[in-house]
C-alpha cells in the first residue's frame, strides 16, 4: 500500500490563473515557493533556497478562492502529487505538480478581509467566508453558554527545583 499526501507551506509566487475544461469545471492554477534549507559548503552557514511547486485546484473552490488569493498571499496546502508527461516540439517534457485538496490561509491581506488567518476551504466544508460561519448564528433555545474554569495563578503548577 502507498500514500500520496504533501502537505506545503508557503507564498503564492503569482496571481492564480482561473480556466475551464471543455466539461465545464472550474480549473485554478498557481504556484506556491517553499524554502529549503542546506548547509552551504564552503562556508559551512546553513542558506534557504527556494523551491516552485506547480497547484492546481478544481471545482466550485477553484471559482470561490481565485477572488481571494494573490500573488504573495501565504497559505498551507494539502493534497496530492500527480506527475505529467508530454511531447512538445520533439522534447519530452514532465512536471510534478500538488493536487489541492485543502487550502489554508495563513495570513489575511488586511484587517478588513473576509477570510481570517487559518480559516480553512477544503472538500470536507467547502468554501464558507468567516463572516458567515455557522459558529456566528443565534443561539439556539434553551442553550446555556459555559463559562470556562478559573484557575488561581498563585499557585504555580511548576516546580521550583527546576533548573532552566
């Protein structure tokens, strides 16, 4: 049995590119840049160097998210590999490229965005701006908000023979 999951971190390198299939179905491209980091050589200081992941999301998320994302815009992204191979001019030419499954917005472009850091659009929800998550609806009846427990700061839960 194998498993293809990847899981990226990283800044969008350029605004997404939105597109249809001859069916119909919403296709987002865009490319995220993730650091790698090595020790360099000669110098033996430890250097980030980028690397370019190709993403490509499909469906009603792919219409909802291209007005949200832009180039520079950090996200966290889940999905899988999916490896392309094609014949241009002669040359044989592939890819790698992240199936998204799940996008997570990792900062929000201002303080008035729709979307707020961490808020994630993925298969399982779908996508659903914060200011209309079901977390801000009316109470139901009967419903009794909890008050969370008090906890007396005097009296440290930490050892003070420890010794950092």
């Amino acid at each position: 049995m194998s498993i293809n999951r990847v899981i990226i971190s990283g800044n969008l390198t350029r605004d997404p590119e939105l597109r249809s299939t001859a069916g119909g179905t919403s296709v987002l491209g865009f490319g995220v840049a993730v650091n790698d980091r090595r020790k360099n050589q000669q110098t033996g200081e430890w250097e980030d160097y980028p690397n370019f992941i190709d993403c490509t999301m499909f469906g009603a998320r792919a219409d909802a998210l291209n007005k949200y994302l832009s180039k520079g815009t950090k996200v966290t992204i889940e999905g899988k590999l999916r490896w392309s191979q094609w014949e241009r001019d002669g040359q044989k030419r592939s890819k790698i490229e992240v199936i998204v499954d799940e996008l997570e917005f990792m900062s929000s472009r201002n303080s008035d965005a729709q979307y707020s850091s961490g808020q994630s659009y993925g298969q399982q929800g779908g996508y659903q701006p914060a200011s209309q998550a079901s977390y801000q609806s009316a109470p139901q009846a009967g419903y009794q908000p909890q008050s969370a427990p008090t906890i007396d700061a005097s009296s440290s839960v930490y050892d003070e023979d420890i010794p950092f």
